[in-house]
C-alpha cells in the first residue's frame, strides 16, 4: 500500500491503522491528519482522488464532510457569543422574530446547538434546489411546528442545522454563514475548508460514492443494529426518516451547485489538515500563533446539554453546544473530547486534555451515521500512541 505523508516519532500506530483502513475496511481515497499542542505529528494520504477513478490523492485533495461540517458551523456562533454579539441564553426570537411561529417564542438560542429546538424536521421537505436558497429554508424553518416541546428532550437536527444556525448568523451579522467560515475561521488559521465551496477551488475536490437513501440504510449506526434503530430507518413517517429527508430527493454531492451552496449542516468540504487544524486552533495556539476559542469558550462547547436517547438516531447520544461528546454512539478519544463526525465517514474533534486535535476524510461511503469503522481505527491508534 503506497501512503504519503509523515508521522512523528510515537505515532507510527497511526501509520499502521491507515494503511489496514485500505487493506481490510476499504478505503478508496483518505488523508488523516493530527495535531499535538498546536504542531502537526500525522499528516497521511493515499488512494485515489476519486472514488471510482485513478488520479492519486494528493496532500491537497479535500472531500465533502457532511455533517463534521456542524462543528464549523458551532464555532461560529460560539464565537459570536465569545465577542457579546449573541447571547446563548436569548430566545432567537430576539434576533430573527419570524422564529417565534408555531410556539417556538422561548427557544433560546442554546438549544438549536443541542438538538434540543425540537425542529428536526419540514413537513413540507424541500428539493435540494430549494435547500440552496437560504431565504426558502430560513421560511421553512421557521414556519415548522416543533415535533415536542422545544427543550424538553433532543434529537439529532440532520438538515435544519442548516437554516437554523445558517439564518441566525445572518441575522446577527448580516453575512452568509459560509462568509463568516472563510473569513472568521479558515482564513486566520490558515485551515483549508469551505461551507460554500469557491469555484476557484473545485478542482482539489474529489468525486465522493453517493449516500445510499436512508431506506436503504437501516440501522446504519451498528453493524449489527437494534431493532429499534432498523425500524426507525425502514418507516418513512419515523423522525429518523423525516429529519433526514428534510431535503428530498437527496442531493447529488458531487454536483457543483450543490457544492457551492452554504449548507452548514451537511455540505462543508475540507481537506484532513483543514479540519485537524481547525479543531487544534479551538483549543490551543498553533504553530503560527492562532488561536479561536478561549479557555472558557472551549468549556462551554464541551460542557454536556443533551444526553439520552436521541429522538432522532434511536441510540443515546451525548451532545455540547453543537458537538458530539464521547460516548457510545460517537467514541472520541476521552470524556473531555468533543468534535462532530459526518455520515459515511469522516470525522473532526479536539482533546485538549492530550492537545490533540483531529481530522479524517474519506470519499468511500459507509453505511455508518457517528463510528464509522475506519474513523474509529484511527482514533485507536491515537489513543495507543500516547499510552
């Protein structure tokens, strides 16, 4: 197996995890990278740019990450609270009125990063070219009834992240959520990620393998499911089905357009340097001096809000303010972890107990919603190579 890259001393579990990732669980194209205290000790690709094609991989190649591209969107209103442009505990009412529709006047903002909103869902879906218009998402959003009383239990918010955190940074700022990614986040630190991908930069994106429609995905959580969780996927009046077919027909990822629409809940595209680095720029400074977060912030991004069964995955989930915390439906590297993995595979998160900070991306698809195999494979190595 031909691997690019380096691994400092101590990490070589790593090396071994990825090179088995190709070998035994099939990845066709990947790059991990790691950080530690702000310095760069993985940086590894291979494989092919495109799922069903033969160009090598290159350091540079940058895949769509689906839903790690939450944790980006988190970021942004943390930091806006970080700056006291927005209050957490507000309703977001107080920012954008229309929101106040059909009960939904007391949710504070909080609970739209913990899935707590009770908004998971449309009951009129939009077509992915609807999706794209942020204005009819926004509307949509807003006009839906909650499924249960906002704060009184959660569910995972698959597509409405989008319009919710999306409408709420324009509200606040009066610029794209995608806008404020590139010149707020990526732009200082230097990490190579889009939520609005720029068609100068269309030509380092690979070809991805297309979701299978969640029909076809029963149980995707466990290779051996409950039965509770295969239900959920298998009947199409389920939340589950619902919150993921709040766009429908589901989107081809490899289009252009949709690639260059500002999704923040499903359509970022990073390369693995862009999301390790982003995440080590939350916790620490790096190399080059950023740093996101403040020490505060970064509890407050990792301090438990929801936790339980998930109304929406059928498992129990354990959920900050717009991360995922470790736990069984979402292993990351210690309790004090916190990050955000995309179905099918890839997968972003910070440690700062260790000072690591993580990426994966991958464009072969697995039927896995949080632990995909070969993510996890990783994560085990990490964890063995600083035993």
């Amino acid at each position: 197996m031909d691997v690019n890259g380096m691994v400092a001393e101590g990490f070589e579990p790593v090396r071994a995890a990825f090179v088995r990732n190709f070998e035994v669980l099939g990845d066709r194209g990947a790059a991990v990278t790691v950080y530690r205290d702000g310095h760069r000790v993985v940086d590894l690709w291979a494989g092919t740019k495109d799922v069903d094609g033969t160009a090598p991989w290159q350091r540079d190649t940058a895949q769509i990450v689906r839903s790690a591209t939450k944790g980006v969107a988190a970021a942004v209103l943390l930091l806006l609270a970080q700056r006291g442009e927005l209050d957490l505990d507000a309703p977001v009412g107080e920012y954008w009125p229309e929101y106040k529709a059909a009960g939904k006047e007391r949710t504070p903002v909080w609970q739209l990063l913990a899935h707590r909103a009770g908004v998971p869902v449309l009951d009129c879906p939009l077509t992915p070219v609807q999706a794209a218009d942020p204005v009819l998402g926004a509307e949509a959003v807003a006009a839906q009834a909650p499924v249960w009383e906002p704060g009184t239990d959660h569910g995972y918010h698959a597509q409405t992240y989008s319009w919710l955190t999306g409408e709420l940074v324009r509200r606040v700022t009066g610029r794209s959520i995608g806008e404020w990614i590139a010149d707020g986040i990526a732009g200082p630190v230097g990490a190579d990620l889009w939520v609005g991908l720029p068609a100068d930069q269309a030509s380092r994106v690979g070809r991805v393998a297309q979701l299978e429609a969640p029909a076809a995905d029963a149980g995707a959580l466990r290779m051996r499911p409950k039965r509770s969780v295969s239900e959920a996927y298998a009947n199409p009046d389920s939340l589950t089905r619902r919150a993921f077919g709040a766009i429908t027909p589901m989107p081809d990822e490899n289009d252009p357009a949709y690639r260059a629409a500002v999704l923040p809940a499903s359509n970022g595209i990073a390369t693995a340097d862009g999301l390790a680095r982003f995440y080590a720029s939350l916790i620490g400074e790096l190399d080059g001096g950023a740093r996101l977060f403040a020490p505060e912030t970064v509890e407050l991004a990792r301090a438990e809000r929801s936790s339980g069964p998930d109304r929406v995955l059928v498992v129990g989930t354990r959920f900050g303010l717009g991360y995922m915390l470790h736990g069984s439906a979402s292993p990351l590297l210690s309790d004090g972890s916190f990050g955000h993995p995309g179905r099918g595979g890839a997968l972003g998160f910070a440690d700062p107990e260790s000072g690591i900070a993580f990426g994966y991306v991958t464009n072969s698809f697995r039927k896995s919603v949080t632990a995909d195999p070969r993510a996890q494979a990783l994560v085990r190595a990490v964890r063995t190579a600083l035993s």
